[in-house]
C-alpha cells in the first residue's frame, strides 16, 4: 500500500485548514524536505539538515505536569521540573491552533517496545517533513495491517516554529518539552532538535516499565553472541558505547534503549542515532555505510565546493548526528529482542587516570557504580583548559529518569542476582597519570578485555582488590599487557596516584549524597574508602 493513499486520521484540536500529510514514506518526505529549501542531499544520498537555533537537548527546559499521578512518583529534581496542568493545557491548544494554520502537517503512527507485550502505539504530528523522517526512523514502524484500525495511546505535538510566551505559559523561555501522564502527550515547541522526540518517549518507558510492568528501563546498547548470550553496555557520550557494542561477531539488539523483563530485553526503538564528529569508515563502518538514501544527518559541514560531508567540522556543533532505521546496520537483530543478559559493561572515559582498564564488580557495587554514572572529560570547549572535568550521571541517564534512581539500581540488583549476571567496569579513558600527562588505552587492549569476559576467560582468572574503590582487578588477560591492568602501578610517581584516587574518591562520596536516602545499605556500604 502506498502510504499516501492511506485513509488520513482525524487528529483532535486541528482545524482543516491545514494538509495532513499521513504516514509517507522516507522518500517523500526526503523529497518535501528539499522541495521546500529545507535540506539537501550528501554524495551518497542521505538527506542533510540544521536543527537551527538548538542542536541538542534542553534538560533546564523540560518539564512534568504535577498531578494526581505523579505528585508523588516522580523524583523532583533538576531534570524533573514541576509544571502545572493548566500550562499544559494551554500550551496544547495554542500549538493545536498555531498547526492549524500552517498549510500543511505531518503526521506519522508508530510503536515502541520490541517486545509486543510492552508495546506502546504512539502519533507523531510534526511541523515540518524532516522531523517525520527523524519518527520514522527511530520508532518501529507498523505495517498496513497494524495501522487498520490504529489507535495512539500517546502522543507526540512537535513545532519548532511556535515558542511559549514564558511570562504567560509556565515555562523558561521560548522553547520547551512538557510531558503530561494524564494527558499522555508530549508537547514540543521552539526547538528543531529531533532527539527531544526520542527522549521525550524514553522518559515516558522509565516512568511506565519499571512501576507499572516489573521491567527495567535502560539507558544502554545491547548485542547478543552466537550462543544467546546477551551483553549490555552502559555508557555516556564518549564513553565507546556504540563502537564497543559494535561487534561483528555479534547481534546488534540496539545502540541506545532498552527493558529488561524476567524473558530477556529488548529494544524500545526502531533505529540508531549516532554521534558522527570525526566519523570514519575505519573507525565506525556500519555507522559510516548507514549515511544513505533514508538517513537523516543533523548540522554537519561539508567539504567545500561538494556535498560530501566533512566529519570533522565542529562550527554548528559538536553534536552532529544521524538517524537511520535499524536495518541499515548489517548484523542486527530482527524483532530487537534478545535473551537474559549475562555480562554487563559500565564504560567510563577516566581522564584522571585512576579507574582500572577492566574491573569486576560485585552487586553493591554494581549498583553504586550505576547510580553515579561515572566519567571524565577533557574540558575541550575552552582555548587552554585541558584539565579534566568528572561527570555524574545517574544510571548513565539522569535526564531521562523520572523515579528516583534507587528505584532503578534496586531492580538491577534483583535482576543480577536472579540471574547471577557478571558487572565489569570498563576504562577506556588514561592511564600511567592523568590527560596530559598518561595515555589513552588502547581500543585493541579495551576490546580484548571485552572478549575475554564474553567468552568466560576473565571468571577464572586471579584477582586484586582495588584499595580505594574496592573492585576485582583481573593480574592477567590475554591480549593485554600485565603491567597495564593495575593503574597504579603504570605511573611513576605512585603517591601522585594515591593522591588522585583519593580526590576522586571523594567527587563520588560527594555526589551520592543525594542518594544516599533512597538507597540501600547494602549500595552505601560499596562507596569507596576515603
């Protein structure tokens, strides 16, 4: 069935000015999106495009309405801005009005939630045709079958063209996300930014899975060995979750959202969006290949006098991106639903120098980990600052979290020990001192580490007890140097070590101070030792 000939639904609160332009294809909407000047095409056919004043999320401009539901659910903290109903309320229809005058509208029907006992039916009514290609290609897509009779259980309203009078409409300025449970829609207004689409859903899956259904929600990509075997990654930007979970022994299960039930996991989304700065064929293939008819990239530059995209160019942003459905990768997993898992990786970038390549953990500790979300950057947006910088994270996804994080870490615990799941901590970030002074480990060493605990050779091996943080050190693995997997031996100056554990120590007691209230004492038991 063609999708245009679709029978168009009656959306609520539009008026019938305006065109409904009804579940099209990637093509169509490819072509509507260069038709109107709104975007244009690299050398290998992927449709390039600028998100405009915004090119990343807005966490200060997010907001819940507080209700009757989730009054007293939600963790209100800084990610979760309390908004009254009445905003919310008029906030819709003036968006609903402002749609219905423009000349024409997009609106998409999809899913969430691999799993078809989980899943979500969801309507996206966008502005503009690029961000219905951005729906489409990370929320899974229905058949003609399924849309016969489709009936949302959410929806998503996106104008990036109508901005809240902040005096008038409860919010902080012009642009924002408001979520409302009752009401079960999404409102997004005055931002281009198709990842508040994405992650306007997955705040929805974390307050819904884990209180209402018993599952998991995480913030993670999943791959899955010959074998059944399930592996999950946890990870913030620039830590090597994509690229570690990219195996090509290995199924891809997905790059960014998962649940956990008592079954298995599975992924809540229907495609990929990657971070494409300094992207390369060498680096990242299936990422690279998947830049086609059909993608959508976000604020890239391009090599001058050509349309070929130039991956290092920074002047829009850091941030540049690409979504494309999930078959565009060659190795994934189709229906994105794998096994129990039976390893799980906690990557951290430490720039400090301090955490060990490769790490078991036991269950506190697991969780504490997974509470902080640990990592550390190097400061690179300031000319001359190159100390680093930590990074906390709650479940390596704070801003997507509406219960309290304990909530989350409580069922990882029940689930390890259900399952009797191995937690590593992975280091891809320095050793023998700190940025500047040690060095970057090895993509080869890290990945080693990685399949030596797949295959069950790590269980076996010798371990020493970290003196600060507490966790296993494996003294060997093969494919890696010895003297490299105790970090303190790699500096030379082992005091200056102990001093930098010991301050990093502390950022993290520091830090999960605000847990430490919904938290058991098993978790507190698991800080490190300052």
């Amino acid at each position: 069935m063609i999708a245009t000939a679709m029978p168009k639904p009656l959306i609520s609160g539009l008026s019938g000015s305006s065109q409904v332009h009804y579940q099209l294809s990637p093509s169509e909407l490819t072509e509507q999106t260069i038709l109107r000047a709104q975007g244009v095409l690299n050398d290998t056919g992927a449709l390039c495009i600028n998100t405009g004043m915004f090119t990343g999320r807005c966490p200060k401009d997010k907001f819940i309405v507080k209700d009757a539901i989730t009054e007293n659910t939600v963790d209100w903290n800084q990610f979760n801005t309390p908004i009254e109903e009445k905003y919310f309320l008029q906030l819709r229809d003036k968006m609903m009005a402002y749609l219905g005058r423009r000349e024409e509208v997009w609106v998409r029907d999809a899913y969430a939630c691999a799993d078809p006992a989980y899943r979500l039916n969801i309507r996206v009514i966008n502005e503009n045709a690029w961000s219905n290609l951005f729906a489409y290609n990370m929320f899974l897509r229905p058949s003609s079958a399924e849309l016969d009779g489709f009936e949302p259980e959410w929806q998503i309203i996106q104008a990036p063209g109508f901005t809240a009078d902040a005096a008038v409409d409860g919010t902080r300025q012009g642009n924002f996300a408001v979520l409302s449970f009752t009401h079960k829609t999404i409102l997004i207004g005055g931002t281009g930014y198709t990842g508040e689409i994405k992650k306007g859903i997955f705040s929805v899956l974390n307050y819904i899975l884990p209180q209402n259904k018993n599952v998991l929600s995480m913030h993670c990509s999943a791959n899955m060995g010959a074998g059944g075997d399930v592996a999950i990654f946890f990870g913030l930007s620039g830590t090597g979750k994509t690229t570690l979970s990219a195996d090509p022994d290995r199924k891809l299960i997905g790059d960014d959202e998962h649940g956990w039930t008592a079954g298995g996991v599975f992924n809540f989304e229907g495609g990929c969006y990657a971070k494409t700065i300094d992207l390369s064929e060498e680096k990242e293939p299936e990422i690279y290949h998947a830049i086609r008819a059909g993608a959508l990239v976000e604020n890239v530059g391009f090599e001058r006098g050509s349309n070929r995209i130039n991956f290092a160019d920074k002047t829009i942003t850091e941030n540049t991106r690409v979504s494309y459905p999930l078959h565009f990768i060659s190795n994934a997993l189709q229906p994105a639903m794998g096994g129990l898992p039976k390893n799980i990786f906690f990557l951290t970038c430490d720039a400090y120098g301090v955490l060990p390549p490769v790490s078991r953990l036991s269950p506190g500790q697991a969780m504490y980990q997974f509470i902080s979300g640990y990592t550390a950057k190097v400061a690179g947006t300031e000319a001359g600052v190159t100390e680093p910088k930590s990074t906390f994270s709650a479940c390596f996804g704070a801003p997507f979290l509406p219960l309290h994080p304990g909530k989350y870490a409580g069922m990882l615990g029940e689930n390890m020990r259900a399952h009797k799941v191995n937690v590593w901590m992975i280091n891809t970030g320095w050793t023998g001192g700190c940025y500047g002074t040690g060095h970057r480990i090895k993509l080869g060493y890290t990945r080693a580490m990685i399949t030596a605990a797949l295959s069950g050779a790590l269980n076996s091996a010798a371990f020493i007890i970290h003196p600060v943080f507490g966790m296993e050190m494996p003294v060997a693995c093969a494919g890696v140097p010895k003297e490299i997997l105790d970090p303190r031996s790699t500096w030379t100056d082992p005091a200056a070590y102990d001093a930098q554990a010991k301050d990093l120590a502390q950022q993290f007691v520091q830090n999960f101070q605000k847990y430490a209230s919904g938290v058991s004492e098993e978790i507190l038991q698991a800080a490190p030792k300052v």
